[in-house]
C-alpha cells in the first residue's frame, strides 16, 4: 500500500508540474510581450510676412509637422529675437524699433519629443503718411475736406500740419484750417486759421475785431510738423464760441464766432453755425495762385462730446492707404473724404 500512495504522489507531482508548465507557456504569448512605441518625427517650420500698412508688425504661420504617433498636436514656444514671446500657434507681433532679429520656433509634440528652427527677420521703421494738398491751378484752391453725417455742437479737432516749398522753389502759400457749420461760405465758417510759413499765424475768418486783438499767434516755419486743437461749443441758438492753441500755445480761449461779411451776412452766419460742426476743411494757396509748395496734413482726431462724453468721431493718420491714393471720394471710393477735395493726396515720407 505504501509503494502505492508513493507512485501516485509521484505521478499528481509530475502532472501538476505539467500543467503549471503549460500555464506558463500559454501566458508568454505574443499578447503579453513588451510593447516598444517609437518616438516621433517632428519638423519645426514657420514663415515671416510683414504687413503692408506697418512695417513693425508681422504675422508669423507655423507650418510645423509631427508624424508617428497618433496624436500630432504640438506647443509652439516663440523667441521673437528683441525679449518678446509667445505661446499662440500663429502669432502676430510688433517690434519695438527697427533691426535685424533672430526668430526662434521650438515644438515639443505630445510625447515630448522638441524641434527647433530660426529665421532671421529684418525690421524696418514705417514710412510716415499723411495727406499732401497741393494747388496746381489759379481757379481753386487745393482742399480736403471731411464732412461728418451729422453735426457735432460740442467737440474739437486735432491734427499735425506741416508746410514745404516744391521741386522749383516757388514761395510756399498759405495753408488754412476752416471749421464750418451747414456753409462752406467764408463769412459763414464758424473759425478759419490762415497759416503762414515766415510770419505770425492769423484769423481769417469767424473772429472778432476783439479777438483779434486779444490772439498771440505764433510764427509759422517751413519744413517742421506742428500740432493744432481747435474745440467748438454750439446750443442751436446762439453763435458758437471756440478755442484755438498752435504747438501748444493758447491762440484764444470761448471767443464767439462772428462773421466778417457785415451786418447783412450776421443772420446767414448764425443759421450756418448754430449747430456746431458739419465741415472741416484744409486748404492751400488761393483761387488766384498756383504753387509747387505743398500742405501735410497728419493725425486728424475729431471727437465729439454730444452724447455727455468725449468719444472720437472720425481719425486718420494715413497709415492704411498707399502712397499716391486720390483723396477724392468722386475719383476714389475707399476715400472718406469729400468729393470737393481737390489737388489732395496720399504723400508718404522716403
């Protein structure tokens, strides 16, 4: 009996060692093997576009690829080469200053494998803008004029202007800045500066013999961009009052517009005043001159304060349009400006 519980130990060893072997065998199959994932193959790439209106500002598109893995999103991580960076896939940024910058591109796709890429970009500063009034016949002067939908009563300009002889040398005229109501008619304006290039600045028209005298105009130079503000305040039934500083100085503070046509225009002036702004117009040289001077005329800001608050009407400092342009609305569409604009166009420094 002995020898026979010991050949059956035996044998249930030999199967169980058996069976635990296939076990074994089974469970080393193929699904159960180390899984090796390769890395990806990523490839940094971007191009540079400058845009046409700023020569600061550029738009960078990032063509990068990642391969080999499912997903294929990537970080982009920029050095624009002057401290500047950025996380967006598609940045656009403006420099500062003019130079020669280094970009950097670095992706790191989603199983952190990195490329990197430069390019180098050269920055240049922006060619000024602005409008050039010039007067090329003896029958008219040169002229931009904005005309807003409605009439502002309460409100001020600012703009840069800036006077320069032409190719031939001929005396630079004189420019004129001229704030209207409903009437374009001289002895209608509710204000008109006459601005001088070798002398002090004058009224032409809207002042008083009393402002007149009370006014401390400064001199007019060529060549040299100078600020203007004009504000008016107007109540729909009395003349208007306005004030005027040239490169800062104080011209005249609440004066009343008044008419320089006599007792018999007094009723036609208020009629076109009364009710504030509705033209504003630059001029140059007169209806009996030609000249190859020229008028600028930059940064125009019109704000009106009839809502309670200060908030901008219309801008324009040029920067949008392409040197050369018509500023006649009746030649050039996309112009703001009013079709009696004449001799007037899009200027842009070298």
């Amino acid at each position: 009996m002995k020898n026979v519980l010991i050949k059956f130990s035996k044998s249930f060893f030999l199967m169980a060692c058996l069976f635990f072997s296939l076990t074994l065998i089974t469970s080393c199959g193929d699904d159960d093997e180390p899984v090796v994932v390769d890395p990806s193959t990523v490839v940094a790439d971007f191009s540079a576009q400058v845009d046409a209106d700023n020569s600061l500002l550029y738009a960078f598109t990032n063509s990068s690829v990642v391969n080999g893995i499912t997903d294929t999103s990537f970080d982009s991580d920029w050095d624009f080469g002057d401290g500047g960076t950025s996380t967006d896939e598609n940045p656009m940024y403006t420099y500062s200053e003019e130079g020669t910058f280094t970009v950097t591109l670095t992706v790191t796709a989603s199983d952190g494998v990195e490329a990197t890429t430069t390019e180098t970009v050269e920055v240049t500063a922006p060619k000024n803008r602005y409008a050039v009034i010039t007067d090329s016949t003896d029958d008219d002067t040169g002229e931009l004029r904005y005309a807003p939908m409605d009439s502002i009563r309460n409100g001020r300009i600012t703009f840069m202007y800036r006077v320069a002889e032409g190719p031939v040398d001929m005396d630079i005229q004189d420019g004129f800045i001229n704030v209207s109501g409903s009437s374009t008619t001289g002895d209608f304006a509710l204000v008109e500066i006459r601005l001088k290039d070798n002398a002090p600045h004058e009224w032409r028209e809207g002042a008083s013999d009393a402002t007149i005298a009370a006014s401390m105009f400064p001199e007019g130079m060529p060549d040299v961009w100078v600020p203007i503000e004009i504000s008016w305040s107007a109540n729909g039934t009395d003349a208007p009052t306005y004030s005027a500083s040239i490169d800062g100085q104080v011209i005249i503070t609440d004066a009343i517009s008044t008419t320089n046509g006599g007792a018999g225009d007094v009723d036609g002036h208020l009629a076109a005043v009364k009710d504030g702004a509705a033209n504003f117009q630059w001029k140059y040289a007169g209806n009996s001159a030609i000249s190859d001077g020229v008028f600028h005329i930059d940064d125009i800001v019109i704000y009106s304060s009839d809502s309670g608050s200060e908030v901008v009407a219309f801008e324009d400092n040029f920067q949008g349009r392409v040197a050369g342009d018509n500023l006649d609305s009746e030649v050039n569409v996309d112009s703001p400006y009013h079709p009696n604009s004449a001799d007037a166009t899009v200027g842009e420094d070298q």
